[in-house]
C-alpha cells in the first residue's frame, strides 16, 4: 500500500467511526452485509474503469452497458430459456466486444475516449429501451434459478458473494497491474503515450486491451446488478455508475490525466463512497444530495491530484 492507499483507509475509518457513534445501526451485522454487497457490486467496474482511466482516457458508458447487457441476460434466461452459464458467457463475450469497439475507435479512428464513450452511453441505452418496447425486463413471479441466485447474491460464511467476486477480480488485477509487463506498459502509455511508443511499446495494444478488461467486467456487474435487482428498467437502469466508477477511481489515487492507479486505491475508494451512502441514508439526509456528493467527491479528488503533481513538478525543477 502506498501513501495515498494508507491515508485513504485512515479516512474511511474515521468516517465510519464517527457514524457508528452518530448511529449504531451502521455496524449492525444486516446493514454491513448489505453494504459489502453495494461495495462488491459496484467495485467490480470501478476496477475496469481505474484500468481506462489509467491510460488517459475515461469510459462514459459503463451505466447504459449495466442496462443493455442486463436486459438481455435476464431474456435470454427467462424467455428464451437459455442456460444460464451460456447466456453469461455471451454477455460476457459482447462485453468484450464492446471494449474492443471503444478501444479500436480511440486507437485506430483517433477518436477521443470522452466522445467514444459518450456516444456509446447513448446507443447502448437507446438499443436497451428499443428492446424492451420502453418497458421492463425481469423475472416474472415463481421464476427460480437457485444455483444463479446462490452464485450471485448468495452468503458464504455471512460475506456476500458479489464482495469475494470482487475480492478474487482485485487480487487477479492487482498482479496484472502492479507485477506485470502489460502493468508497466499500461502506466508507461499513460504516462506519455509517444514516449512509450518510441520505446517499443505497442501503445495501441495496450490501450484497446484496458478498454476491453473495463467492459468485461461491466459485464460481469451487469450479471450480479440483474440478479440484485431482479427487475430492470432500461431508461434508469444503471444511470449515473459511470460517476460512481470514475469517483472511485479517482478516489482511489487514478488520476485522469492518466499514468497513476492503485486497484488498494480503487477498492478503498469504492468502500468510502458506499459508507459516504450509507451515511446519508442513516442519518436521513436527503438522497437527492446524492449526486451532489459524488460531483464533490471527483471535484475534491482532482484537485487534490492537480496540488499533488504540481508539488512533484515543482520538487524536480529544483536543481
């Protein structure tokens, strides 16, 4: 853990000391568990999305890819009647798909990410409300599929399962990023991309792969969000997670100029917006602030960073 991964969890310790005080519910074993699973669920793209951003980009689309994918496992298991392992490996595979899309067209096409992927939250929530008529996809009454819901929204030893399925994905992207070549050259594009590309580095590669690893594990989300759910609705499904995504990271020490991450960093991150949600729900402040703490959650982080790299701009001037 470095310096900004300790602070941070300093951080949340305080802030979820100061609400147990302020209201004991908060360390209930019920509230925990369900806020493990909110941390779990929404840890999971928060990850992918620290991978793009790492890179100097941002994915916009990550909440309309939640609701597109999502309504089309849930059809594809309930209507169609397709086995389950199938259908997620199919959204799983559309996922990646999707990533390779946004990754080609900032590579190849020289497109910007924010573009990109803005057009993609458009076209994928269009596709989701076309495919439903506008309507809502769900698991109609008496429908059961237990070894999915165990799978999913199960409890192994009181621990949500999506919480260990984010676990396992940190602890397999925390060797990808911190202990492999493709970390080292991800950080290096990030960095400075021409830099890199004159040292050898196949910079379009590595771009195209941590978009494709940021929509896979959407995909992955979009699976435990359906099952959590149990009921989607495509025009609000997933709205707003991009910012949820992009908090975490940002919180978690990802800065979007790209070259800086910690997966510790983005866990920790994701861990204190849900505590920041669950305060506001505990202490009955109103949920419609809830976008306006997000919006000063990414305002405080990237000016934080901005202070941050000028001091280190600053220190190696020095002679």
């Amino acid at each position: 853990m470095n310096r900004k991964d300790v602070g941070l969890l300093v951080l949340i310790l305080v802030v979820g000391t100061l609400v147990a005080i302020r209201q004991p519910l908060f360390i209930a074993p019920v509230n925990l568990a369900n806020t493990a699973n909110l941390i779990g669920l929404f840890g999971l793209f928060a990850i992918g999305q620290g991978f793009v951003i790492i890179t100097g980009g941002i994915e916009l689309s990550v909440g309309s890819m939640i609701a597109l994918l999502g309504v089309l496992f849930v059809d594809l298991v309930v209507t169609y009647a397709v086995p389950w392992p199938i259908a997620l490996m199919l959204m799983l595979v559309l996922g990646a798909l999707m990533g390779l899309a946004h990754g080609l067209l900032v590579t190849k096409m020289k497109m910007q990410p924010f573009i990109v992927t803005l057009c993609g939250l458009l076209i994928y929530r269009g596709f989701a409300r076309f495919y439903t008529g506008d309507g809502t996809a769900g698991f109609t009454f008496g429908v059961s599929f237990p070894d999915l819901e165990w799978l999913t929204m199960g409890r192994s030893w009181g621990v949500p399962h999506s919480f260990m399925a984010m676990l396992v994905v940190a602890a397999i992207m925390w060797v990808v990023l911190h202990r492999s070549v493709f970390g080292r050259h991800l950080l290096a594009v990030g960095k400075n991309e021409e830099a890199a590309r004159y040292s050898g580095i196949n910079t379009h590669r590595v771009i195209i792969i941590a978009y494709v690893i940021c929509a896979v594990l959407t995909a992955i989300a979009a699976i435990f969000f359906a099952m959590y759910t149990r009921s989607i609705s495509p025009s609000s499904h997933g709205n707003f997670y991009e910012l949820y995504a992009i908090a975490a990271a940002v919180l978690g020490g990802c800065s979007l100029r790209g070259g800086e991450g910690s997966i510790i960093g983005i866990v920790l991150g994701t861990i204190l917006l849900q505590v920041l949600q669950n305060l506001v729900n505990l202490l009955g402040i109103p949920s419609s602030l809830n976008f306006a703490v997000m919006g000063s959650v990414i305002l405080i982080g990237v000016l934080v960073d901005q202070q941050l790299s000028g001091r280190r701009l600053g220190g190696a001037k020095r002679p």
